[in-house]
C-alpha cells in the first residue's frame, strides 16, 4: 500500500493548499464524466477506486476499499486505521461499500464530514449507474425477445389510423411470397379481404372487436388460403389510432381438414354399409350411436336421446345383470353370447368389446350383433347329415368288409375250378391226350387264352382290393432290369405274331439294376406292352426304349396305335376308367390295370405318365430308380 507521508499534512503544507483544491476539482469532474460513460460496471468501479483518494481532498487517505456483488476492488479493509465507509444500494437492496482509510489524528473533522459528503454523493452516483446499467440490460433482452416473438408468431403487420402497413415480420413476407419493402405502404385492405375492414376504416365510429375473415389470395406460388384477425387499436375517445393484424397460411390444413372429412365420411358410409348391427354403448349401457339396423322405425329424434340397450334390442323393463357387456365394462375382456329372440325365434350372435381412456379403464363398449339364425339352422342340418354319412359310412364299411370276404371266397372257389380248366385245357391244346385237327388245334388255342385272360381278371380284382386298403405285401430285391424286359416280351410274343406287329427294342445290356417285386413289377411291363398290342393295328409298330437318367431307369413303351384324346388324358390311371365303355366296345378290359401299373410303380418310388394324341398313338414312360451301390 502506498501511504501519503506524514510530513505532507494539512497545516505543514498550506503553501499547497490552492493546488490541492484544484486537483480535487479536476479529480471529481473527471469521476462525473466517467461516470456517465458506456463503460462496463466493473471496469467503472475500478476507475472509482484509483481515482477517489485525489477527489477526497482535503482528507488524507490511505487507500480506498469496495466491495460490490461479492467482488473486492482495491485496497482490502485494515484495522490499524479508522475508515468511513458508504453502503452502495440498489432498488432498495444494499449490493456493498466503498471505505476511505484515513488518519484520524491528523484530521479535522470538517474534514472528514466533507470526505463523507463527497464519498455519499460518489456512492449514489455508483447506486444509480448500477441501477441504469441492469435496466439498460432488462431492456435490452425484453426488445430481443419481444422482437424475436414478433418475428416468428403469426403476428404479422401493424397499421397507421388510416390503414396503411407500416410494419411487418419476416412470417407474412414468407406467407405472401413478397420483400418488407413491396408490403410496408399498402392498404390492409389490399391484403386482407374482409368488407368489415373496409368499414372501419371509412366509419367514425369505430368498435374495438376483432376482425375475422377467411379468403382465398392468388400470389406468384398460386391460391393460398388466409385466415386474418384484425385488432383495431383506439385513443381513449375511441377514434382508430392503428390496428395489429394476424394472418395465418391455413391452405395445408384446410387440405387436411377436407381429408379428415373425405375419411370421416367414408368411415361413416363403411360403417352404416355393415350389414350386422353395430351399437357403441357407454356404462349405463345407452347407445352412443349405431347403424341402427332393423331399428329403422326410430325417429332420429328418438335417436338423439340415446336409449337404453335393453329398451330398443330386448324390449326388457331393465337391463340383464349378467349381460355380457357389463361383464365387458368389468373385466375389460370381449365378451360374446347367443340370444334367441322369444317373438321369431331368431338366433343373434352378440359379441362386446371394450374401448379404453388413456388410463385404461373401459369407457364404452362396440357390440356387434350378427344373425345367425341360418347358419345355426345350416349347422344343425349339417350336423345331421353328418350322422347321417357317419351311419351311411359304417354301411359301406360293412360293404367293403363283406365285398373284401367275398372276392376273397370269389377267387378261392374260382381258382379251385380255374386251375383245372387251365391245366387240362393246355394238356389237350399241347396234344398230350391225344392229337387234335387244325379246328380242334384252334378251339383250344382260344379255351386256353381265355382261361388266361379271365385268370388276370381275376387277379386284378383281387389285387385292387387288397392295395386299396394297404394290403399288399411286396418283397423288394435286386433285379436286373434287362432280363426282367427280356421276360415279359416273351410273354406277349404270341400275340405280337398273332397280330403282326412289329417290335423294335433298344434295350442296353449294361442296364443299372433296381430294387423291386419279382412278382409285380413284371405285371406293369406285360399289361403295358398287352394295351399296345390291343390298341395298335396289324401293319403298326411297337418300340420299347430303356435308358439310363442320372439316379433313374427311363422306360418308353411306344406304339403306333389309335391314341388318346387330350382331355382323357388325366382319366386313364383312374379305376374302371376305359376309352371305350360302351356295351359294344371294340376293345376288351375292366379298367384296372393301368390303376394297378400306377399303384406298383409308385410303390416302387417311381412314376408313370402318358404323351399321347388322339390318332397318332401312344408313349408310356415309366421312371424308377436304379440301384446305387454303397461302396
């Protein structure tokens, strides 16, 4: 700290008296234009502190002490000397102080109550600065923000008395598309389309309320839709002084607002188009509204007083306490149940579901009422009939038990006969009872086809008994594929040479095995290679092709026969399905024997399909896999 040395007190040094008051003016004017300069507060107060020791003559200092808002500035207070101190106050609340250090000894004491007056005044002055400073500022952030709100609310123009815009925020210069500088000037009227402003401004008597309208403006971007809010503003004798306008852009929400309705209307249209009754029901179970079906008889008016649930649909004097509704409003679970009107006996399937508020709590309940009085009448004789076809299928059991017994009897008590026309009628035929004539040779010849061909008949039958029901027990092994071919066109050689059909084999010796039945796989390739002799005329032809596909034997049996009509294609695998079943057919067969060919080669994980056109003959393929060695 610097002190003033004793030896320049007052008294010793009265010599420098005028001096000293000169520089205490110069101190103080130069405190007062600071004072009233731009400067920050703290940088104020600090220029205080430095300067008053000089403007506080004729007392003597020692240094000067503040504390404002918490912040020292000088000299810290000291107790070895005495001080006057001022408190600086602002808006009636002390902020702090500024101290003089001084020597009381050497003092007069108007010296120091001069000190103090010029002290008091300097803190005053502090008090009010400080105090102009923070209004300066509360004013300053409440243009900030009231210009912000003024430049983004829908607050758009201000007019004079006579209706000219004179101010205008950056919101309408966006709504209308156009600079400050093009609006700023016009008439409101220009803007807003409303004949009530008109009038106001060509009225003397002027009314303080608001100004609505809604128009539509064309502009550079095309019809926009404004809603405008006109605030007259009036002098206490009520004359028009100005006016506040609103105007808002409500093009985008009028276009929602006409969705809403399109969707509102046909929410309505959907709903009222329901053939079923729909009630919406609040907690006494009145009815909020509905499509009112079958209850077209009620007034609208009667409508609008909302009646009771069990007074419109039950016609009961109060409603049932275990109606499934209020078991709906109760548990908040959808509820259903069946009513039976008593006057028609109509059956209505009633279900109830609950609608809840935000805080889940069941407020109303949509039922929806359905009659189902036919289909209940439907199920009943649905029902019916199916007991009717369950006993029904109970006797066809029964049927198929007794026809299974029977062809099995059938084929016991036909073989027993069967086999002795069969042996003897080879015996004659092959002239080891004695030798026969050419006619005889004949008759026999066709006794012992016959014989076969009913043997295969019978056969077949038994055989389409049994694998319907699953019956048939195939003993899978490895077969050559090309010896078992070889076999079954011996079989059919006779008739080939009966007919004079030529055959044509392409048979590769090296043909894959595959795993079969050595009893049934056979019968496919015979019953084949049988309908191609019989469907194809003495000067055709018969090819039969075996090649070898990937994992599969391919088979193509092809004749030059009178083929199959297109859409009698899918039939032919079908049981008793034949080209011709008319009493007079051309051609023998009972039907069976490509469903039995299909029943095997599937058995057999193969498949079996037909190309043929009507006319131009036949292609049967059989598929089956070959036999793939583990090693």
């Amino acid at each position: 700290m610097s002190l003033i040395h004793d030896t320049c007190i007052l008294g010793e040094c009265t010599q420098n008296t005028q001096e000293n008051t000169t520089g205490n003016l110069f101190a103080l004017l130069k405190i007062i234009n600071f004072l009233n300069s731009s400067l920050p507060v703290h940088s104020l107060i600090s220029m205080l502190v430095r300067s008053l020791p000089e403007a506080m003559f004729p007392l003597r200092v020692y240094g000067i002490s503040a504390k404002i808002d918490g912040k020292v500035y000088g000299h810290s207070d000291n107790d070895q000397y005495p001080s006057i101190s001022v408190d600086v106050v602002v808006h009636g609340k002390i902020r702090g102080y500024i101290s003089a250090l001084y020597n009381k000894d050497r003092q007069t004491s108007e010296q120091w109550t001069q000190a103090y007056e010029i002290l008091n005044v300097l803190c005053g002055s502090l008090s009010n600065l400080i105090e102009k400073k923070e209004l300066e500022k509360l004013s300053l952030e409440s243009t900030r923000h009231y210009s912000a709100l003024f430049y983004n609310c829908p607050v758009g123009l201000f007019t004079d008395k006579k209706g000219s815009i004179v101010h205008c925020n950056h919101k309408l210069t966006q709504i209308l598309d156009m600079p400050e500088n093009r609006i700023v000037g016009l008439h409101v009227t220009a803007l807003i389309d409303s004949e009530s402003i008109w009038k106001t401004f060509s009225s003397h008597k002027v009314s303080p309320e608001p100004l609505k309208t809604e128009y539509e403006i064309d502009l550079r971007k095309g019809p926009v839709k404004l809603r405008s809010i006109y605030l007259p503003e009036l002098t206490p004798e009520g004359e028009l002084k100005g006016g506040l306008g609103i105007v808002e852009d409500i093009t985008k929400i009028e276009e929602a607002e006409q969705v809403q309705q399109q969707q509102k209307k046909l929410l309505v249209n959907t709903f009222n188009a329901i053939n079923d009754l729909i009630l919406v029901l609040d907690r006494d179970l009145r009815i909020v509204t509905s499509n009112w079906k079958g209850f077209e008889d009620l007034s609208e008016e009667e409508r609008q007083k909302h009646p009771y649930r069990h007074e419109i649909l039950t016609h009961n004097a109060a409603p049932c306490e275990s109606c499934h509704v209020l078991e709906a409003f109760a548990t908040g679970i959808p509820k259903e149940a069946l009513w039976t009107n008593p006057t028609d006996g109509s059956i209505k399937e009633m279900k109830a579901y609950p609608i809840f508020d935000e805080d889940g709590e069941a407020i109303m309940v949509v039922e929806h009422l359905r009659d189902i009085t036919e289909i209940k009448r439907s199920e009943d004789n649905l029902r019916k009939a199916n007991d009717e076809l369950a006993k029904a299928n109970e006797s066809l059991q029964s049927l198929d038990k007794l026809k299974n017994e029977f062809l099995s009897n059938l084929q016991h008590e036909i073989n027993t006969p069967l086999t002795s026309i069969k042996g003897f009628s080879e015996l004659v035929h092959e002239e080891n009872l004695g030798p026969l004539n050419v006619e005889q040779k004949k008759a026999m010849h066709r006794v012992v086809e016959k014989t076969k061909q009913l043997q295969m008949v019978l056969d077949s039958l038994l055989f389409v008994s049994t694998a319907t029901h699953g019956g048939i027990k195939y003993n899978f092994e490895r077969l050559p594929l090309s010896n078992m071919l070889h076999v079954s066109l011996d079989i059919v050689s006779e008739k080939l040479k009966y007919k004079g059909i030529t055959l044509e084999t392409n048979i590769p010796y090296q043909l894959p095995e595959i795993v079969g039945d050595a009893d049934y796989l056979p019968r496919v390739f015979v019953h084949i290679l049988d309908n191609a002799i019989k469907f194809t005329n003495s000067d055709g032809k018969i090819t039969l092709s075996a090649t070898e596909e990937k994992d599969f034997v391919h088979l193509i049996i092809n004749d030059t026969g009178i083929g199959i009509a297109e859409e009698n294609l899918e039939k032919v695998f079908q049981m008793f399905f034949q080209l011709d079943g008319s009493s007079t057919r051309n051609y023998g067969g009972n039907g069976l024997g490509l469903f039995m060919c299909k029943i095997i080669i599937e058995e057999h994980k193969g498949k079996i399909w037909i190309d043929s056109k009507e006319g131009k003959g036949t292609a049967v393929h059989i598929l089956l896999p070959a036999h793939t060695d583990p090693s």
